[in-house]
C-alpha cells in the first residue's frame, strides 16, 4: 500500500489487545508511527486495535481502548502485535491461539509487546526463533516453555517475529523499524521529539545491571552474584562459592555486607524466594515442584521461608492472584 499523496510505502500495523494490557507499552509502541508520520509530512504507518469480540479492552490501568476490528474480520497488515500484560496466563481467551496460527499461516509478521511473547509460545509459534518478555516473566516462560531461546535484551528482531519487553522498551523497537525502513535521520527526529536521549538498540539489558548500581571495581562481587543466579535450582554452599571466585568466606561476607548491606546467605534465599514467586504467580506449577526448582529441599521449609521475606504463604500468594489481590 502506498501514500497517494508522496508514493512513500505506507505500512499497516495491528495491536491485538489482550485484556489488562499495558497501556504504556501499547503507547510506546503507537506514538513513534504517529510522530513519523508526522515529520516526515507522508503516511508511512497506519494502524488499528483488534479485539475479540469488537468491544473496548480494558487495560491493566483501567483506561478502556476502542478497537476497531474484531478478530474474526479478514484482517489486513504487515504486522500484528500482541499487546500483552499483567497475569497474561489467566487474561487471554484459549480461541486466541489458533488465530494467531492462521495469521503465521497466512505469512503476516508476528510481534509481542510486553508479556505477549507468552501468547505467540502457547501458540507454538517462537520455536527456532530468538525473543525476548518483560524481565519479570521470564522464569515463568522458561519453565513452561524450555526448548525456546528467551534473551534478556529490550527487544529481538529474528525474520517475522518482532518481541520486546514492557514499559518504553516497545518506543526502542519502534524507533529500530523507522531507522530501518526510513532511514536514522527520521528515526533520530522522531526520538528527539521525545526528549529521548538515544535510540537504545537490542543489545541492551532489560533491568539496570548490578555492575551499574555497585559500580565496576567490585569484580569477585559480580562474579559471586552471576554464580548465585546461575545456581538458584542446586544452591552453592558459601564455602565452594568462596572458592569458585578466590575469596575467603570472610572476605566475601564483608563485600556484600558493604556494597549490598546483607550477608551473602541472606542474598541468595532472596534471589531463590524472588524466582519462586515467579513461578507461583505465571505458572500453575506444583507448590512442590516450585520449591523443588528454587533449591528448597522440602515445601514446608519453602513455605516458611517465603512468608518470612513476603508475609504470606505461597498457597495464599497464589489463591490471592487467582483472585485478582497481588
């Protein structure tokens, strides 16, 4: 489709919205089309909202977003983007799933915002693709779903499937097609329109990086807590861990005391504890089975430990969520 006006190509995008979206990452996604077209004076973008049924979706805010097509309609676009949210697993409707199968069927680019990735995985339509999800599921996504290739970067671009985490990460990705398809001068206006203060590419890190918050001249406490996260299942011993990165368990205990204000012990049940509430609150994994994959050696010794650090047991931090309470 092309613009009459200029004979600029005019893409079309659609954002399927699942209910309780969220609305900053739609609109992060929606607004650099807008202020392209914008500064460039041509239609180079157009899009438009889907929902089931026709009817508006409320996001996570509350705010309620028209749609102007159902999902059944023939639909148009060389794109689709499921705009996903909070509690993603329980908010979507099962018929979702061969929809999107037919849309890959009929070749239309797939893409996610925010936790839609965990759609587009249900729907057996990542597998041999690189993605990525809202840094807060991805414990969720890999339990449920193990043979997929989830990074931790902003956004991922692998041939027909475009995914991004939440929050402004959608404006990134966005901001990468424009530079693509219309150049970096276009691109770069449309982020200075935003008071953006660089266009961040898919390399970069979804949560600011430990190294940023404790600074770069504290090597063995980097490497202590990147063996810690990448142990959480079969928990090192202090003393092995003290070995592994050439430090007396002494030494190592006086770093996190100054630079993280807790014993190390105390750093690592945190990190297992916070990994463990992933897995309850995205996943119907056996309460069992969750204590089991966090390296807790019986759920009664995991259930008192999670209501230490959250003041609820993890049966009732589940039955809470299932009833809409988290």
């Amino acid at each position: 489709m092309s613009d009459s006006r200029t004979g600029a190509l005019t893409r079309s995008y659609g954002f399927f919205l699942v209910p309780n979206f969220t609305l900053l990452a739609f609109s992060s996604a929606v607004e650099p089309l807008r202020m392209a077209n914008k500064l460039s004076n041509q239609e180079l973008y157009r899009w438009f909202t889907i929902s089931i049924d026709g009817n508006p979706v409320a996001s996570s805010s509350g705010i309620r977003i028209p749609a102007d097509l159902t999902m059944t309609e023939n639909i148009q676009a060389g794109a689709i983007f499921v705009c996903g949210g909070v509690e993603i697993h329980r908010s979507y409707d099962p018929q979702v799933l061969p929809w999107l199968r037919k849309l890959a069927n009929r070749k239309i680019t797939l893409g996610a915002l925010c936790t839609g990735s965990y759609l587009l995985a249900e729907a057996k339509l990542l597998q041999g693709y690189r993605c990525t999800i809202h840094w807060e599921n991805f414990a969720g996504i890999r339990e449920r779903h193990p043979d997929l290739v989830v990074s931790q970067e902003l956004f991922e671009i692998d041939r027909d499937r475009y995914t991004c985490a939440g929050g402004i990460a959608p404006m990134d990705m966005m901001l990468h097609l424009i530079r693509r398809q219309h150049g970096s001068e276009l691109a770069t206006a449309v982020s200075e329109q935003f008071i953006c203060d660089r266009i961040r590419d898919n390399h970069d890190r979804q949560r600011v990086p430990l190294r940023h918050r404790i600074g770069t001249g504290q090597p063995k406490l980097l490497e202590a807590v990147s063996l810690m996260e990448a142990n959480i299942e079969e928990p090192m011993a202090l003393d092995e861990l003290s070995q592994h990165i050439g430090l007396s368990r002494r030494q190592l205990e006086r770093l996190f005391k100054k630079y993280l204000n807790c014993v190390p012990t105390r750093y690592y049940l945190q990190l297992r504890l916070e990994r463990a509430r992933q897995l309850l609150l995205q996943t119907s994994m056996p309460i069992v089975d969750t204590a089991l994959a966090c390296g807790f050696i019986s759920a009664p010794h995991f259930s008192k430990c999670y209501r230490l650090i959250f003041g609820v047991p993890p049966r009732e931090e589940r039955r809470r969520a299932a009833a809409g309470q988290v």
